[in-house]
C-alpha cells in the first residue's frame, strides 16, 4: 500500500491518503477540512543505501581488500 501526503492551498492542512497505486492514481483529493480540492502533493526524500565497493573516496586505497558487505 502506497501512502501520498498532501497539503491543502486553502487551509494549510496536511493530510495523508493510503491505498493502492491504482485506486490512488486517478483520485482527486479533498481536504478534509475544507473540502477544498486545491491541494498540493507533498514529495518527502527518498533513503538510499549504497554497498560495495567504488561509493566512497577512501575505497580506492583498498584495491584488493574483501569487505565483509561483499557477496561471494
């Protein structure tokens, strides 16, 4: 299930809708205050994790080393 968050032009309320990306995709929100249908998506930061060897300055001094993240 998918979680978008919204916040409202009129009001200022920030609200969240969850379902599916189908059912969410051609659905209009309405504030839940207001019941105004001027609203905003709101985008939050997406988390990246990187393993392995090459992401970081300090790894090209380690040619042959093993990390213990690395997958045989």
């Amino acid at each position: 299930m998918a979680t978008y968050d919204y916040k409202c032009k009129v009001c200022d309320t920030m609200f969240s809708m969850t379902g599916s990306y189908s059912t969410l995709v051609g659905c209009h929100p309405v504030c839940p205050c207001c019941q105004s249908e001027n609203v905003n998506k709101i985008y939050g930061n997406i988390n990246v994790i990187y393993k392995g060897k090459g992401f970081y300055n300090t790894d090209k001094d380690k040619k042959d080393e093993k990390l213990e993240t690395d997958i045989p």
